[in-house]
C-alpha cells in the first residue's frame, strides 16, 4: 500500500520500496547527501549575510543623502544670510555716502550763502 506522502509508482510498489531504502542506506550516497546538505547550509548562511551586507549599504546611502540634504540646507542658510548682511551693510554706507555729502554740500551752501552767520 502506498502511504499518502509517497508516490505509487505502479504494480510492484513494495519491490520499489524496498531498492529505494537500499540506496539511501549505502555508506556513499549517505555521504554524499550529507555533503549536499551541509552545502545547501553554507549557500543558505552565504546568502543571509549577503542580504545583511545589501540591507546595510542601502541604509547608509539613505543616511548619506539624508546628511547631504542637511549639509546643503546649511550651507544655502549661511550664504543667505551673508547675502543679507552684505547687503545691510551696503545700504548702510550708501546712506553715510549719500548723507554724508548731501550734508557736506547743505554746509557749503551755507557758508556760501551766510558768510557772516557761521562765524558768529
């Protein structure tokens, strides 16, 4: 009788059986399944570690691009904000300049005009 996990393989299935469990029992085919399993074992860990290994490169080429956006945020911040000083300062001596000489010419249009209120 066939059992249900075994495949029926015709009429003389005992026969079958039977030079089935003989070949799995012979010393060399023993060896070599015990090779092919302990490979198949070093393939599995090979191959866990290589997907550990892919796991951890792509998380730190996520945390590079996370530290390069921080990186250039920082650096359009400060660049900003020296745009913004410069030009304060700019504005700042342009009116010095401009006041300056506005108040300049104002003096020597008064001494010009009033001569004698100056020296008082």
């Amino acid at each position: 009788m066939a059992s249900s996990n075994q495949p029926s393989y015709g009429k003389r299935e005992e026969e079958y059986r039977s030079i089935a469990r003989r070949v799995m029992s012979e010393r060399d085919v023993k060896d070599a399944l015990e090779a092919l399993q302990d490979r198949f074992q070093r393939l599995q860990f090979m191959f866990e570690d290589c997907v550990e290994v892919h796991k951890q490169r792509m998380e730190k080429r996520r945390l590079r691009k996370e530290e390069l956006k921080t990186e250039r945020k920082v650096n359009l911040v400060t660049i900003v904000s020296l745009l913004v000083l410069i030009t304060s300062f700019l504005v700042r001596f342009a009116r010095i300049v401009v006041i300056g000489n506005y108040s300049s010419s104002v003096e020597q249009d008064q001494i010009q005009t009033y001569p004698n209120s100056l020296s008082n």
